[in-house]
C-alpha cells in the first residue's frame, strides 16, 4: 500500500503557459481602402494611359513618341477654284529623326481624290485602304464615302483604337476626318493637321487676302511651320488640283 499512499500525494504536472492569440487587426479606413484600389487599378493600365491621365496629354504624347498625330505637319488650302496639299516628310521618334522625307499624302480614286495623314504609319495606311474601299463603293462620292468611313471608325471596335487623323480632298470639298466621328468642312478653306498644324494654319489665314495662289501659299505657310516645328521639316511633298485639272475631271465626268 506504500506505493498506492504516495502516489496518491503527488502534485500534479505543470503545464506550460499559454499566450492569447492576438485581436484581428482593425478594419482598413474608407480612405485607405480607396487609395488601395486606384493604386492597383493604375498599376493594372498601359503606361500611356497613366501618363495621359497623369501628366499631361500634349507634353508626354509629342515628347516621348507614342505615336500620336502631333509630330507631323498636313496643310491643305483651297483658293480660286483650286486645291492644294503640303505635307512635310519627316519621321520621328520621339527625340530622335528617323527618315527625313517620308511621303504622307497619297493620290486615290484614280486621280481624283488626295489624302494627307498624320500619326502612326501602320494605322494611317490601315484608314487610307478603308477609305479607297468606301470610294469604290461611292464614286464620285466624297461626302458620302468619308461619312460612312468615319462611321465605320468610330464604331468598330479594331479600327476605334487607330491613332490618326486624315485630310481628304476633291475638286469641290476639303475634309478632316478623325477617329471620333467627325467629318469637317472648313469654313474658308484651311486646314491644317499635325504637330505644326496651328502655325501653318495661321499664317496661311494671313496670306489667304494677298494676290498669291493656292500652291504658293500653301507652300509659304509650310515654310513658315517648319521654321517654328522641331517636327517638321522642309522637305516638301505637294499634291494638288490646278483650275486646268478640275477642268478636266469636269470634262472626263461628263
């Protein structure tokens, strides 16, 4: 019985302490939770979105060659029955000059109708075949066929993400189409697209009242332009309808 006896008399183990878990953390603040998701939302988005909305859309997208409209200058004049086109020639990258004389207007519809462009080159040829197609379906039709362009632009959903601008001109209407939806007129027969464009456009405004013809002020106003653009050049490449040429498609219309 003497095992039983201090067997009974024995203290019992020591267990080891416990320590509490620690409280959950307290909820995040309505702010932090906002901050939180813009941060991750910007993170998610292309770095020309963040910059666009961040830092200035003229600065970062003319500096930093994201391939807008900007670094380059289209001017098209309309005076006197005629009708002429300028483009500079161009290319650049950024800070960087890639190719002094690109060729920026083409010659469509069979001689009949010409186009300037200015932005990225993959997306401008991409719009110019999409508008020669419109003007197989409307002959003679420039109006038309710029309208249903600029439809087809804006809605679908491949071509809405083409970055340009284009200028479309006939013997009797000068257009600026952009990406969305608009088809332009001008009001005195001036247009003037690209990095250069505003200056262009105002001096070829100051020298529309002078004695000088459409061709000579068009290439005056580029002149002028190329002096004041770091984006443009003075290599020119002029395209145009002179009154004998819009006799001409008159008489082949006919």
């Amino acid at each position: 019985c003497e095992p039983h006896r201090h067997a009974a008399h024995r203290p019992p183990p020591t267990l080891p302490a416990t320590h509490p878990a620690p409280p959950p953390p307290p909820p995040p603040s309505p702010r932090f939770a906002m901050l939180s998701r813009l941060f991750s939302r910007m993170a998610r988005q292309p770095a020309s979105r963040v910059s666009k909305g961040f830092r200035g859309t003229s600065y970062y997208s003319s500096v930093h060659g994201d391939g807008k409209w900007r670094a380059t200058t289209i001017l098209s004049i309309r005076k006197d029955g005629e009708v002429y086109m300028v483009g500079d020639g161009q290319v650049s990258f950024g800070d960087m000059r890639l190719k002094p004389n690109a060729k920026k207007i083409r010659v469509l519809d069979s001689g009949r109708v010409i186009a300037g462009f200015a932005g990225a080159t993959a997306d401008c040829l991409t719009l110019i075949e999409r508008l020669e197609t419109r003007l197989e379906q409307r002959p003679g039709q420039l109006m038309r066929a710029c309208v249903e362009m600029a439809k087809g632009w804006r809605t679908d959903k491949y071509l809405r993400h083409l970055s340009a601008l284009l200028v479309v001109v006939d013997k009797d209407v000068s257009l600026t189409l952009t990406g969305n939806g608009d088809v332009v007129e001008p009001h005195d027969g001036v247009i003037g697209i690209g990095s250069g464009g505003p200056y262009a456009v105002a001096a070829a405004r100051a020298l529309m009242d002078t004695d000088m013809s459409a061709k000579d002020i068009a290439l005056k106003a580029m002149g002028i332009a190329a002096d004041m653009c770091v984006y443009t050049n003075h290599e020119f490449v002029v395209e145009g309808f002179s009154v004998e040429d819009i006799k001409k498609l008159n008489e082949g219309k006919e």
